[in-house]
C-alpha cells in the first residue's frame, strides 16, 4: 500500500481508515475458507442420484424438441384463430422445455458433479509463450477431466442428443420457408377491391360513415374476409385504421382529393418501418403512433412520418359511401403496404 505525503511536508501520513503510525505494506492474505465436500463427492449413490437426474433433464430437452418439430408439421395452420394459438401453445412449450431442460441440466451438472475446489490463479505479466500455452492447454484438459463426461457415458449421450436436437425447431421452419416461393407479387395486392365495404375487426359488421363520428377510430378489414381462403395471410395486408377528422384539419394532395368521405379517411395500419400494428392515436394532435418503435404519423397530412424509424407514410385506402350508407372501398391500395422490400426500397 502506497503512502501519502504529509499537507506540511513532514513525513508520511497513514492510509484513510488507519491510525496514525506504523503504515502497513500491504494486506495480509486471508486466504481460502475450508473446503466443504459435497454428498456426492463422497457418497457413490449420491453422486449416481445426481447423474440421472441431470440425464432426466437432457431427456426433457429432448422431448420439447421432439414436441415442438411435431407440431410445426402435426398442426399446420388453418386460416383460424384456433389453430393459430394451439400450433403457437405447443410450439412455445416444446421450445421453453427443450431450452430449460439443457440449462437446468448444466446447471445441476456443475453444482453436483463436477468438481467444486477453489483454485488460485496468481497474477503475472500478459504474454503469450510456449510455457502459456502449455499451460491454457493442460487446464483445458484438466476441466474435461472434473467434468467427468469422460467416465459417465449416460450424461455424454443424453448431452449430445439434447444439444444435437436444439436447434431444429428453429432450422426446421426456416428452411421449410425457404423453399418455398417469394412471390414479391403478393405484397402488392390486397383483399381490397372497388365497392368492398368497411367491416370493423373481428366483428366483420360492416360500418357506415354515420357511425364515425369525429374523433373516433376503427380497425376495419375487407367485408367477409374470415370466411375466404387464408383469411389470416390477407387479413395481416388488409386491415385497416378508418378515422374521423373534422374536414377543415384536412391536408389532401391534389392526386387524392376525393379519397375520402366527410372527414373520414382509412389508412394501412401495417407500419411502414417493420410491419408493427398502429393503433395509438392522439385525437388532439392528429398523430397516428406505431407502439414497436415510436414512428409517428400526421394523419390530417397524407399519414406523413413525423418521427421514428419509418420512412414512408402510410398508404391510403381510398373509400367512399355506396347507396345504403355504408363505407366502401373505391379501389385496392394504389402502392405496396407494409415495410420497405428488395422491389421497393423507398
């Protein structure tokens, strides 16, 4: 321990903390409380108990795993809500038991079987030599050696099937995707089509303008959309944030005049950053907020981004009434919904 000059330059003065007097070199060393042994450092059925419980939990793993690949190709998606969430439920329960079941099996490995005894590693200068090497190389060796997986060739399997079987409930989809067709085509168009009207989400009710009033927001989809083939697929470009502003707040280009009706105005509600949902909106200010990653929209001025990561507005839908009152679509959306793609890049 170093010590300080005195303020008057006389002497030394001792360290914070410390009478004054004799200052100390340095620390004597505590050294290293007594070594507790484990049960199954000692007892051989101890030690035989732990190793199958830690073989119970890398079979676990494996089950999850096996539970998971079952599902992606036992539960395919049917265009339901129900289906969705039971493919989701045992995909995410395989995926959680065959994750823990390998962390919990390390975990309980570490403290039971492998050994526990403290080593003191001096410090020394950092260089690389041979005698370094040597030495990186031996303590490798010496912890395969504690590990024991050398000697217990139950714990060796089961630890190579659950690491070995991981992964694929994530490969698996993956390249199942892959092989299929990137059909760019499809991002382009919507369910949308002239004189398809506005039903508010789930419900599928159509909606008239008169039931909007100012201020007041709708989710809203394709009329009879649940009942078409791989309605969640068109759903998820489909939907659709209808609002209702007073007409005097609205900034409308020359191009899309006539877009709306009274005020109301229907905008993707896909955000055009990554795909998130909008749906926070601020009556006060006309802002449309996507909650993912903040990117704001001005809805009285063409969705227009006022802030955040976005860099697109939103694109309109634009809509009108038919005889009976009730909001329609005039046409599908005019360009690309949702985030930026290799084909479209602004």
């Amino acid at each position: 321990m170093s010590t300080q000059q005195s303020p008057h330059g006389h002497g030394t003065v001792a360290p914070r903390g410390h009478a004054t007097g004799e200052v100390a070199e340095r620390f004597e060393n505590p050294g290293l409380p007594p070594h507790r042994h484990r049960r199954a450092d000692s007892d051989p059925d101890a030690a035989k108990r732990a190793e199958r419980q830690v073989a119970v939990l890398f079979g676990i793993s494996i089950l999850g795993t096996i539970a998971a690949l079952w599902a992606y190709f036992a539960l395919p998606l049917e265009g339901t809500i129900a289906s969705v969430r039971t493919s989701n439920l045992v995909l995410g329960v395989g995926l959680a038991l065959g994750m823990t079941g390998i962390g919990l099996a390390a975990i309980h490995w570490a403290k039971t079987l492998m050994s526990d005894v403290e080593r003191v590693d001096e410090r020394h200068p950092i260089r690389s030599d041979d005698d370094v090497r040597e030495t990186a190389v031996q303590m490798l060796k010496d912890g395969a050696a504690d590990s024991g997986i050398g000697r217990r060739p139950l714990l060796k399997g089961a630890l190579v099937g659950a690491v070995a079987l991981a992964p694929l409930p994530f490969v698996v989809p993956l390249v199942g995707n892959l092989g299929g067709s990137w059909d760019v085509g499809a991002l382009k168009q919507t369910a949308w089509r002239a004189g398809r009207r506005l039903a508010i989400d789930p419900t599928d009710v159509p909606i008239k303008a008169s039931d909007v009033t100012i201020g007041s927001i709708f989710s809203v989809m394709p009329e009879g959309l649940p009942d078409e083939p791989h309605y969640l697929e068109e759903k998820a470009k489909a939907v659709v944030i209808l609002l209702r502003l007073d007409p005097r707040d609205l900034t409308e280009a020359e191009d899309r005049k006539g877009w709306s009706y009274e005020g109301i105005i229907a905008y993707s509600k896909i955000c055009t950053h990554v795909g998130c949902p909008v749906a926070l909106y601020e009556q006060q200010t006309h802002h449309l907020l996507c909650p993912c990653h903040q990117s704001t929209f001005d809805v009285a001025d063409g969705a227009k981004v006022l802030f955040g990561p976005a860099k697109r507005p939103l694109p309109q839908l634009p809509i009108t009434v038919d005889d009976e009152g009730y909001l329609i679509a005039q046409s599908d959306f005019t360009e690309p919904v949702g985030p930026s793609f290799w084909e479209r890049l602004k």
